[in-house]
C-alpha cells in the first residue's frame, strides 16, 4: 500500500529488552533496505542505543518534572505522561514526517502504567493508526523457568492483548540466555500446545490448578511463540514475519545475513 505506514509497537515489562530490541529490529530493517523510523515513548528514560527519529523528551522529559513538581521517579512519569496530551499534534505530525513505512514504537519500561493506565492508553491510540497497529509484546526469557511460569506469563500476554486491542505478536526476548531445554518446550508448544499442560500435571503446588486453568484459556487463542536475541540479532526475521502477518501483509522481507536460533 503506497504512503501507508505501519507501526510495530514494542511492550513488555520492564527489563525484558524493549528498548534494545527496537534497537536491533531497526537495525536489521535497515540492513534489509526496509523504511522505517523509532519513535521513544519513554520520557524517563536516562539513555537509549539508537537515534530516534521521534523523542517525546523532546516535549517532555521526566526528570525536569521531576525536579519542577518535586516528585519522586514514578510519580514524575505519571505528570510525563498525563502532560504529553498537550503534545499530541506535534508528536503524530513529527511521525509523519519520519522515515516510513514501518514505525517502531518504544514504550515506557513500566508496563502497567503504559497498558493499564487510561490516560497512557490514549496517547497510544493518539499517535498511532488502529487500523495498521501491531503489537509485539516481549516475555523475559529471564522468567522462563518452568512450565508453570511460562503458562502465568502467557496469560499476561494475553491480558495485554486484550487492554491494548490490537494484533499480537509474542516474542520471549534474551534467547541466547534461556536453557535450551525450555527452548525446545517453546518450540514444541507451538506445535503441540497440550503439551504444556502435562509437563504442569508432573508440578508440584498449591495453586497447580490454577495454572491448569490459566493454560486453557490461552489455549483457546493458540500459542505462538518466538525467540528472539537482540544481542546476536537472532529471531528478528521471524518476529518481523510474524508482524506482517498480523498486519495482512502478504509480501515478506527476504533475509540473507540470519541464522535461526
């Protein structure tokens, strides 16, 4: 679609590697002749690894509200965020003017405040087009230590997915740390999501069941999962395939400079 731009929003909770995965994603876009911008969300952010082509510090920065309002770290990034409405206009016309087709969007590290927060979710659907919107919501690979963490943190996608109301793509980030045996659980889950629930019916605990519970609902809406290390640029093809899809873009991005993980 000439002059459509699409937007790759990156969410997850903090630590899990958004802003470094923004970082690699554009990177290796850009190795691929694909247009693309980064826009950083994050008013409080100290320090990014890329040149975004969009920075609401820019309009706001948490730290000199911070220092203004006399406000301790997280109470300066509610201000932050509450204050950007008053930038909205200019935010969405400097995206305009970015480089395109593709926009990575890099949000704050705090998730409960950018997905739960109401006024956080209105500067979202502000700057962003709803209609060419995909989520690519990053599960810390970190936490991916047993079959019944990996079940409580799907389940956490999925509430994302229904806060944010858009296509999800969910991606475990930090993949050249994870045991390799939770790596190939991964990959069978995608292809045998019961499996899941019978390595759970071999742990022990008190709230097993509920685990049980939480994995047939997830089920329900399928697992697809994709490792991805920003580190040794690994998964970023598959990811960004699996963005496409979810955006009804048929035409994929030929690759030539990725292993698979």
């Amino acid at each position: 679609m000439p002059g459509q731009r699409f937007y790759l929003v990156i969410a997850g909770t903090a630590g899990s590697g958004k802003t470094r995965l923004a970082k690699a994603l554009g990177d290796w876009l850009d190795s691929q002749g694909v247009g693309f911008s980064r826009v950083n969300l994050d008013p409080a952010v100290e320090w990014i690894p890329y040149d975004p082509d969009v920075d609401v510090r820019d309009y706001v920065n948490a730290r000199r509200v911070m220092e203004e309002h006399q406000l301790g770290p997280n109470g300066a990034l509610l201000v932050s965020i509450d204050l950007l409405h008053n930038h909205i206009d200019e935010i969405v016309e400097a995206i305009g003017s970015s480089p395109g087709p593709y926009t990575i969007v890099d949000t704050p590290g705090q998730l409960e405040l950018f997905a739960f927060r109401r006024s956080s979710l209105e500067v979202v659907r502000s700057i962003v087009n709803p209609y060419t919107t995909v989520v690519i919501f990053l599960i810390d690979g970190i936490f991916l230590t047993t079959p019944t963490n990996l079940a409580s943190l799907l389940a956490l996608a999925l509430s994302i997915q229904l806060r944010l109301e858009y296509p999800q793509v969910n991606a475990i980030s930090k993949a050249d740390l994870i045991e390799p045996e939770m790596l190939e659980l991964v990959e069978k889950l995608n292809e045998e999501p019961d499996s899941l629930l019978d390595l759970m019916a071999r742990e022990r605990g008190p709230y097993k069941t509920y685990a049980e519970k939480i994995y047939h609902i997830v089920a329900e809406e399928g697992i697809n999962l994709v490792p991805v290390s920003s580190t040794r640029e690994e998964g970023l093809s598959t990811v960004f395939g699996e963005a496409q899809k979810a955006l009804g873009i048929e035409e994929g991005v030929e690759t030539s400079i990725e292993e698979p993980i």
